[in-house]
C-alpha cells in the first residue's frame, strides 16, 4: 500500500512541482477563497515530536511521531431546507476542524475522520494524534460549536438555541469536515484521494458514526463506533429513570455499591471460562438476585462502618436501574437497563448525569421550558411520545435500514463494554436485533459485527476493572475487513490494562464469546471465539 502510494505520488508530482513540504503546507492556506464558507487560518509543517498534546483529565501525553502538515481552519454553517447542517458563507454557526497530514513516506494513503464526547465543543486531537503515529490522515472537529456554549453542566446549554447547532453536533459536523478536510485539503496535498476512509468515535461519537451511516453511508469504507450513543434522546431518559428511581431512601452510597459489587462479583465470576479473574465474561449468564442482600428484619444496613445488607428501598432502586426505563402505558422498554457487574459505578446515574446531559435536551429541545423540572414532572407516558417528536430527529441515529451503507461496501462495528457506567451495555445489542429483523441476519452478517468487551468502561476502562486491557485494536480489524474482504469473526486483540500488566484478551463477535483453550489466562492465543452455548460452567 505505501510503496504503491508513493509510486502514484512520485508519478503525479512528475518531480518537478513538489517544492519543500513547508511550502506544499503552506499552500493549503490558498485553497478557498476569502468569502468561501471554508477558510484555512493555518497550514505549517511541523517535525517529530513538534506537538504535544494531553489527553481530555490530562493524564496522559502524546506526541507526532512523525513529521506531519498540520492545518487549522472554520467552517460557517447554517440549517439547510433538509434539516441537516449546509456550508453556508453566511451562516451564524462556525464549526472549527484540524487536520493532521503525515509526510508522504509516512502516510498509509488512509484518511480517518475522529468523533467527539459528550456536550463536544473541543477536538479530540489526543484521539487524533494517536492515530496519526500510524500512518493516517487524520481529521476531527468540534462538532460545530465552542465548548463554552455547552452551560458547564447548569443544565442549560447554549448551543442547543441554535438548530443548526443541534443538527451539527451528531448528524453533520463530521460530514461537513470530512468534505473539507479529506475531499478538498487532503486530496489536494497528496494530489490523489486517500484509498480508503475511517470513522472512529466513542459515546457520542458513536452517535455520531451511526448518523454518519445513515445520513452520509457513502462517506466512509469502515465505520467504528464505540459505546454508541446513537439513541441519545433515550440514553438520557435513562440517566432521569435511574435518578428518580434512586432518590431519597433508596438511594445507593458508595459502600452500598460497593457491597453489591463484590456479592455480584462473587456468584457471577465463578460461572464463566475463566474464574477468578474479577471480571463477568458475560453477565446475562448470571441470574443472581439482589433481593438476596435485603436486610434481616432487625438487621441495621451498616455494622462498623461496613454496609452488610441493602434496605426494601435500596432493593427496589437497584431493581429499578436493573429493569430499565419503561413506558407507563404499555411497559416497553424506552432504554435498557444496567447488568450484573456495572453496581460500583452507578454513582453518575444517581446525582449529576441528568441534570448535565439530559436536562437541557428535555428543556430547550422539548418542552421549550428552561425552567422545566424533569425529576418531579416527567410523565413516562404521553411525554415520551413529545420527546420522539421534537428531539429524536434532531440527534438520534436509529434506523434499522443501513442498507444504502451496506449497498456501498461499507463495514460497520460497534464495540461496547460489559461494565460501560454511562451507557447500557445491551442497548447496541437490542439495536443489532432491530437491524437484523429489518434487514435479515445474513445480510447484516456482511457487514456488521459488535464486539462486547468483559469488564469494558465507556470509551475504555472501568476504574472498577484495572485488570482489563483498555486497549480494543478494533479499528485494525476494520481495516482488514474493509480492505481484504477478511471478517474479524476470528476476535479482535484487546491489550494495555490500566494496572500496567501485559494481559491481552480476545474480544469477539456477538453473540460468540471467548471460551478458554488452555495455557496462560493472560494471553489472548489462549482464547476462541466460540458459541456462547458452548462454554461449559
Ligand atoms: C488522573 O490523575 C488523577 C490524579 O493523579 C487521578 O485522580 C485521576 O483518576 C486520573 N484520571 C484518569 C482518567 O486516569
Ligand atoms: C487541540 O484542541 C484544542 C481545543 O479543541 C485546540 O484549540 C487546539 O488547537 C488543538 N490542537 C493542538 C495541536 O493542540
Ligand atoms: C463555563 O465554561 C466556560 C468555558 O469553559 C468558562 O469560561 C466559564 O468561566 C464557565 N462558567 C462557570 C460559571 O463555571
Ligand atoms: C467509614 O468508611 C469509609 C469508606 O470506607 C471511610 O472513608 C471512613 O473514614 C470510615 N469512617 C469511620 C468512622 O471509620
Ligand atoms: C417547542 O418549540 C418548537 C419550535 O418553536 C415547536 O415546534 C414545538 O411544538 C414546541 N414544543 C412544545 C412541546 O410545545
């Protein structure tokens, strides 16, 4: 792929024209007009090791690698007659993108186009960089608006006044980037467009891959999306679900979760292909019931300072968060709930994940009410349908009919952990049966596949499960697939646990789960991708 690359790039640039990389980079600055849409502000090489950039908490550092041209620049934007984001010179809304383009020798002729978090408002360039060491051209945005009109967490977010912005954040932006970044600047740098072009984004990110699917399916070749939330509107019901459901006497204290944990963790670790690992391979195996920990009569919830028993409350709010949020009129499930294992990280579903994520959805999406008090007057009935009505369109990604993705060649796969605390480890499963009863088994089997990661956090690790390699190398079973035709049935390597250790597991396709072949518990080459009926306990 590189020499051949390289091969096309030396023939089209005939020698002649290629002038010093800096200027190459410089040049991009030229590529639109000044009352274009589009502006480039910076275009500059920079060397090995030039950027260094942290993570989102800032723990971790990263740096190029490699020599690269890094370009900077805006997009004005506006809503369009289709109610999706357009390009639009004199539109209110400015979305603002980065580009890392590695040095010819250094790049794989492959473009990938990086997703966001949360509320977004910033690029995720540490995302970004990673993935630039190996060879991509990478591209990111923030979604379309700054992250000072997210409200820090008041339950009110500037952006969300502005429908174009609403749009922008998980339908457009990645596309209104992408046509920038890779079809005009990235083609014109390397004079030829990429050969093949990624997705990748975790939580909303992932929301932001199934938009892309849908709404954009001839974009990308593979798409990786990532504790998906593509159901946005219902994923934050579920934050006001387990809210009001743990409020007052059943709310759930952190030694109270932790005392759950560790009796979950007791009957259910014993049951799976390898015990004793303080990880559920797969928790719906697991049928144990939380009633078992209900307080004698007499009994006090606490001893010395130890919790020893749950009271009737706090055994009807865990049940709650286990059940999952349901329509009052006919018991459907909206979102589904938490599994066995997730217990010691329920805190956020109790206190702040509503009122930072959900509040302001339901206020200036939905009820045009900044004033609206969810926790007391959410009616889980008639208001769901509001919800469906006003928000859904606006930022969920939920058709069960990808088929002009799948018409297009494309790959989709989803990963998801087992233990995610934000975002119901079985929501990607249920959607994967949506898709299949509308388009077929088969047919989905051609391309798409979800990966669920035993003990697995949301978009990494699970400060709970340290011992679980963080690391998914999902993006390069995309790769494989997409480009030799080879479906990763065979599990996708997971490396690199938070405790520093060098286990490796084996992630595989669901429903198969990795069954245990003998030898070292720590290596993946002791795993198969097998049925999941075939693992004996
Ligand atoms: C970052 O470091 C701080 C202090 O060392 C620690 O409390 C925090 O948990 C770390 N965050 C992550 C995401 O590792
Ligand atoms: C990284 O992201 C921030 C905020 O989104 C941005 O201001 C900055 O320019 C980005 N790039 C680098 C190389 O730090
Ligand atoms: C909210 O966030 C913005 C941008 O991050 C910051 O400038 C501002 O001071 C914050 N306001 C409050 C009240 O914390
Ligand atoms: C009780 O336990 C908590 C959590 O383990 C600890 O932080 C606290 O200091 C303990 N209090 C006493 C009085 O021992
Ligand atoms: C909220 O405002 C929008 C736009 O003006 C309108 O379409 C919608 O009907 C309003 N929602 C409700 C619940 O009244």
């Amino acid at each position: 792929m590189k020499s051949l690359f390289l091969a096309c790039v030396t023939a089209a640039l005939g020698g002649t024209v290629q002038g010093s990389v800096g200027s190459r980079c410089a040049s991009l600055t030229q590529i639109y007009d000044s009352d274009s849409p589009t502006q480039v502000h910076t275009a500059k090489a920079v060397p090995a090791g030039g950027l260094d950039i942290s993570s989102e908490g800032g723990n971790q550092t990263i740096q190029n690698r490699i020599p690269i041209c890094h370009v900077q620049g805006t997009i004005k934007y506006s809503e369009g007659q289709t109610g999706h984001a357009e390009l639009d010179a004199s539109g209110e809304a400015t979305l603002t993108w980065e580009l890392f383009l590695p040095e010819h020798a250094e790049y794989n002729g492959r473009y990938l186009g990086v997703g966001n978090g949360g509320y977004a408002g910033i690029i995720d360039n540490y995302t970004m960089l990673k993935h630039l060491n190996t060879g991509y051209a990478v591209g990111g945005c923030d979604s379309g608006h700054h992250q000072n009109e997210n409200g820090n967490n008041t339950g009110y977010a500037p952006y969300m006044e502005d429908l174009a912005k609403v749009n922008a954040w998980i339908h457009d932006s990645i596309a209104l980037t992408t046509r920038v970044a890779r079809d005009s600047i990235t083609t014109k740098y390397y004079v030829q467009p990429p050969t093949y072009s990624y997705y990748y984004g975790c939580s909303t990110g992932g929301g932001q891959g199934y938009s892309l699917a849908e709404f954009y399916p001839g974009l990308f070749d593979g798409i990786y999306a990532e504790g998906p939330g593509n159901y946005y509107t219902h994923l934050v019901l579920s934050f006001l679900w387990n809210m009001q459901h743990t409020n007052a006497d059943g709310f759930l204290n952190r030694g109270t979760l932790n005392f759950m944990a560790e009796k979950v963790l007791d009957a259910c670790d014993g049951i799976d292909a390898v015990k004793d690992d303080g990880v559920i391979e797969n928790p719906l195996k697991c049928s144990f019931d939380i009633q078992t920990l209900e307080c004698k009569p007499g009994q006090n919830p606490v001893n010395n300072n130890r919790t020893v028993c749950l009271t009737t409350s706090q055994v009807q709010a865990a049940r709650s968060i286990y059940r999952g949020a349901k329509d009052a009129r006919d018991g459907k499930i909206v979102y589904p709930g938490f599994n066995l294992g997730t217990e010691s990280t329920w805190l956020g579903q109790q206190t702040v994940l509503f009122e930072s994520y959900g509040a302001p959805i339901l206020r200036q999406l939905v009820f045009n009410d900044t004033n609206y008090d969810a926790v007391q007057n959410f009616n889980w009935g008639s208001d769901l349908d509001a919800v469906d009505t006003f928000a859904s369109p606006l930022i969920d990604g939920i058709t069960a009919d990808l088929s002009a993705f799948h018409r297009r060649g494309g790959k989709f796969i989803t990963a998801q952990g087992w233990a995610d605390p934000i975002n119901a480890a079985t929501w990607p499963m249920r959607h994967l049966e949506d898709i299949q009863s509308t388009m077929g088994p088969e047919t989905v089997s051609e391309f798409m596949r979800l990966f669920m990661v035993p003990g697995g956090g949301h978009c990494g690790a699970n400060p709970a499960y340290p011992q679980v390699p963080a690391e998914y190398h999902v993006l390069d079973a995309l790769v494989e697939w997409v480009e030799s035709g080879k479906a990763p049935d065979e599990g996708v390597l997971s490396s690199s646990p938070p405790d520093g250790s060098s286990t490796t597991r084996r992630l595989c396709p669901w429903p198969k789960q990795a069954g245990f072949l003998g030898g070292d518990h720590n290596g993946w080459e002791s795993y198969k991708c097998v049925e999941t009926s075939a693992i004996v306990s």
